[in-house]
C-alpha cells in the first residue's frame, strides 16, 4: 500500500476534515502506487492522518477516511465493508427525507450519493425508479464501480434492480483507464424510464441524456417556479427536458415558451409536456423553441414575459474559465432583467462550483444596474436535501439562485 507524506505544515486542512489533499502540499508518495489505488496520509513527522484515492492532478488525494478502520489490503482496493457502510449510510438519510423506501411515494427519483456530502468523494449516484445510475469523478472510485454496485444491490432494500455506470465522460481519460459506459448488473429492460417528481411525469434516459439524465438539483426550484407560475406568460431558458415547463404549466401558467438549442433535449422536452398534459403543445399553451438561449432573449419585447427562468449550464467548470464565466452571467441576466414585464419575475441560477454565491449575486447585482431597473431579491436559492454539502467542504455549495422582483 503507498503512503503520502504532507509537507511540515500542509495537515492543518486535514485535521478540519477537508477531504481533499492538493498536489502542492504533497512532500513525497512511498510505494509507487496507481492512479486510483488507496493510499495512507502521513504528516511530515510520519503520523497517520488519513486514507484516500491517489490521482495525480491538482487534486492529489480524495479522503474516504480520518482512521485506520478501513485501511486496505494488498490489493490497495478499500474494503467491500467500506461500500456497504457507505451506501447504507445515504439510504438512511434518503429514508429520514422521505425520498428511499415509500411505496406511496410523489417522487421516485433523487440523489443517493453525493460525493463529498456523502464522505464519498468523487460519486454521485442518481436513482430513477429501480435504476441506480453512478458517475466516477475520480480514478479510485471508476476502479471500485463494481463494489459499489454489489453495495448498492445489498443495503438499499431491494430497490435497486439495475445499476449503470454513466463515467466515461467524467472520469479522467489521462489515468489508463478503459473507460465505457454500460451495466455493472443486470440490465434494465430499456436506458429510459418514466419517473416521478413532487407527481409530475418525466421521461428520463440515462444513456443518452446530459449528466446522469435529469437535473435533479433543481427538484425544490421547479416546485418554487410552479408556486408562482399560475396566471403568468413564462420563458424557460436553457430548457433541457422541460422540468420547470412541465411544473409552471401544472401550475396553470398562462402560456409557456421553452428554449434550448439541443434538438434531442428538445424533443423529450415535447414528449414530457404531452406525458403531463396530454398534448405537445399543452393545448396551445406552450411553445417549443430548438435555437440559442441568448439569441431568442435578444429578439423579446420587453413586457412579452412575466416570469423568467435562467438557468444555463457551467459556465465556468474551472477556476480559469472564470472571468468569461462572469461576463456570461452578466450578459444573460442584465438581458432578462431588462425584457421582464414590469412587476415580473426572474429566476437566475448558476451550477459553476468555480463561482461561489457571493461572487454570482455581486454578478446579477452588476446587470441590475446596467438596467436601471428597480430590482429586488426575494429568495435565495440552492441546492436540495439529497444533495447535501460536507460541513467541512464548503465548495460542495455548488447551485446559487436568486428568485428577483423586477419594477
């Protein structure tokens, strides 16, 4: 087993149990191990501070643990133990949140793991119905994908019938690893299924869809826009399937225009309005734009729209995309904040963990200005329950919104 050893000085962070271990506190790595073998944390005196997954990158080392309780054997791989009290843990806390385990259950598909927040550093695990849907963020946790789906068949009380390991596109393709998307079980009967959120119909394909297949971070958010959607003209920018459309027109919205500029998510964006309403077009209600989100802003009259939604991709994933990032958020929101129908409402969010939520709000603040509109914050937004943030970790806040009052 290898063993990193700290700089003098560099364990201050580890003993605030911040799981990550940067490339520049590292003094030396002992053992030659591999990217993604479980490696000891030593202090520069040589006393034990921790176990974690060896990457190189900026990120050095991902911690699973402050003890030597699950020290691994020769194989460098954690312990099948580890897993099953891993995964048993987020369960329960899926269970006391009412989302695991309900046979009478309004909503059946939410986040199982969530990486740091679950002290599982580098997963994240979606469930949509019996389907367990994981991504490794790091090289460790790709190594250990069919561990963690045995883990997930033994201590989720027989939920989950299927898990599908959706990483070639996040885990790193610079550690050697033969990364492919597939089944780690069984397969499901198909790669879509048809799930509930707080009652409304989503088709969801886990194979083919962005992320995991659906945004489920914006569960509360969509619930919050429906909450005011009633009687209103809305526009649902960077729409992707649809989830704050289908909820505004539950909700009674007046009329809803969706945008997005992929034609596939546009698409299932159509066959989840129809699965909600009965029709495509919600009876006349709604309108499916495939085009850019910033162009489509740029043509609407101002008052066209009582209600706005704004909530593009990452713009920034790294720390030195986040200037453009900024320039980006400014643009999109001084543009919406300026066609609001007076007395209307925006909902802007950002999911760039690079741009923290101070930085986002003096963002929306600038465009504001370049308005000269009177503008108010009524809410602050964030991120559900099933996407809890580590004490220890605060980047782990990753989803900022504001809900605005525009004048």
């Amino acid at each position: 087993m290898g063993s990193v050893v700290l700089k003098k000085g560099r364990e201050e962070s580890l003993r605030r149990f911040h799981p990550w271990i940067f490339s520049g506190a590292v003094e030396s790595v002992q053992g030659n191990p591999r990217e993604g073998d479980a490696v000891e944390v030593r202090a520069h005196d040589g006393g034990f501070l921790a176990v974690g997954h060896w990457q190189k990158g900026s990120i050095a080392v991902r911690i699973l643990g402050f003890t030597d309780e699950f020290l691994p054997g020769e194989d460098a791989m954690m312990p099948d133990g580890f897993w099953e009290a891993g995964i048993a843990r987020a369960w329960q806390l899926r269970k006391d949140l009412g989302l695991a385990g309900r046979s009478d259950a309004s909503t059946d598909c939410f986040r199982l793991v969530h990486g740091e927040g679950d002290s599982l550093p580098g997963l994240i695990i979606d469930m949509y119905g019996d389907v367990a849907v994981m991504q490794a963020h790091s090289a460790g946790m790709y190594l250990s994908s069919r561990r963690v789906a045995a883990a997930l068949l033994h201590c989720c009380e027989g939920t989950v019938k299927a898990v599908y390991n959706k990483s070639e596109g996040t885990a790193p393709h610079r550690a050697g690893l033969s990364l492919a998307d597939g089944y780690l079980t069984a397969a499901s009967e198909h790669d879509e299924a048809s799930v509930l959120e707080n009652g409304h119909r989503f088709m969801v394909n886990w194979a083919s869809g962005q992320k995991t297949g659906f945004f489920l971070d914006q569960r509360d958010n969509r619930a919050l826009v429906g909450d005011y959607a009633h009687g209103r003209r809305v526009l649902n920018l960077f729409c992707y399937t649809g989830g704050f459309s289908v909820y505004a027109l539950g909700s009674g919205a007046a009329s809803v225009v969706s945008v997005d500029s992929s034609a596939l998510a546009v698409e299932m964006l159509c066959r989840n309005v129809e699965l909600n309403t009965g029709s495509r077009d919600a009876s006349g209600r709604h309108s499916a734009v495939c085009c850019d989100a910033m162009e489509y802003l740029r043509d609407v009259r101002k008052g066209d729209f009582d209600l706005m939604v704004v909530d593009p991709p990452a713009f920034a994933k790294h720390r030195d995309a986040l200037d453009n990032a900024l320039r980006a958020y400014r643009r999109l929101n001084s543009a919406a904040i300026s066609k609001v129908a007076q007395g209307g409402m925006v909902f802007t969010y950002s999911c760039s963990q690079a741009v923290d939520r101070r930085t986002f709000e003096l963002t929306v603040f600038s465009a504001a200005a370049q308005t000269g509109r009177k503008v108010r914050i009524l809410r602050r937004l964030t991120q559900p329950a099933d996407h809890p943030v580590n004490i220890y970790h605060p980047e782990g806040d990753y989803l900022k919104g504001l809900m605005l009052y525009v004048e």
